[in-house]
C-alpha cells in the first residue's frame, strides 16, 4: 500500500501585537463644548424663575370660577329665554321656570347652585356659592346677585339674565 503525501497550500496569519497604534475618534471641538454649556447653564438659571412666576400665577389658573359663573349664565338665560317659556317664579334665593313640558328649578342647597329638571335629579351648576339673590326687573330682564367665595376671599357679582 502506498501512502500518498497531501500537501498543505495554505498560509497561517501570522498576528503581531503593535504597541504604537494610534485611533482616529471623531470628537467636539471646544467651541462645540462651550456653547452647549452656556445652553445647559442658561436653562439651569431659567427653572427657579419659571418655578417661581407659576407659583404666582396658581391663584388664578386653580381658584378661578369665573368659567363655572359663565356656564351657569349661559345655562339659565338660554331657560329663561326660550320660546316655549310659560312662568318665571322667584322664590327665596330659587328660581323657577316652567315650560310646555317641564320645570327647570334653580336653587341654593348646600354652598350649591342645584339645577333640577321636573322635579328629579340634581345636577350642580357652581359650588362654594356663599348667597343668590333673584330679582325681576322687566317683563324679560332678571337680575341675580351671587355671592361666592374663592380661596380665601369673597366675591360678589350682579349679573343681568
């Protein structure tokens, strides 16, 4: 039996370590550097100002209920003046309105301005109403004084429907 020889044609890498490689790193420069922090100082110096006029402006954007008056405005002078409106009574601090089908009743309960449709169900127009006054000036006109308070102070408001 013969034994044939393979020989091998290939070639091993040879690796050697070199200790003087230099890397190329894509870096800021130091005008990039300066500029991104005096943005960053700018915006640390802004917070406590920031923090500071909102502080102040809390009063106004969380105690006001001058949206919630409005809506109540709009609710009872559409009701009041209607085409199908038959009577308007005005009792003690209630006003009632009664149509061709229904009756609409205003009233202070509770610190409350209540709406009640026919007698049934409560819906709350305003709360923490200290005093409502209703008072028929003309055939058409109403005039209601409320009282109210927000926050810590009390405000008074005549309001013509």
């Amino acid at each position: 039996m013969k034994l044939f020889r393979q020989h091998i044609n290939c070639v091993y890498k040879i690796i050697k370590p070199n200790k003087n490689i230099a890397i190329e790193k894509q870096g800021f420069t130091l005008i990039e550097s300066l500029v991104a922090l005096v943005i960053q100082m700018t915006i640390v110096l802004l917070i406590p100002l920031l923090i500071f006029s909102l502080g102040q402006l809390k009063t106004t954007v969380f105690e006001d209920r001058t949206y919630d008056i409005e809506l109540m405005i709009k609710d009872i002078s559409h009701t009041l003046h209607a085409k199908d409106v038959k009577a308007k009574m005005i009792k003690k601090k209630e006003l009632e309105i009664r149509d061709s089908n229904t009756e609409i009743n205003y009233k202070l309960r509770n610190q409350k301005i209540i709406k009640t449709v026919g007698h049934r169900g409560n819906i709350t127009m305003c709360n923490h109403v200290v005093d409502v006054h209703f008072e028929k000036l003309t055939h058409d006109l109403m005039l209601m004084k409320i009282t109210y308070q927000e926050g810590t102070t009390t405000h008074e408001k005549e309001i013509l429907l």
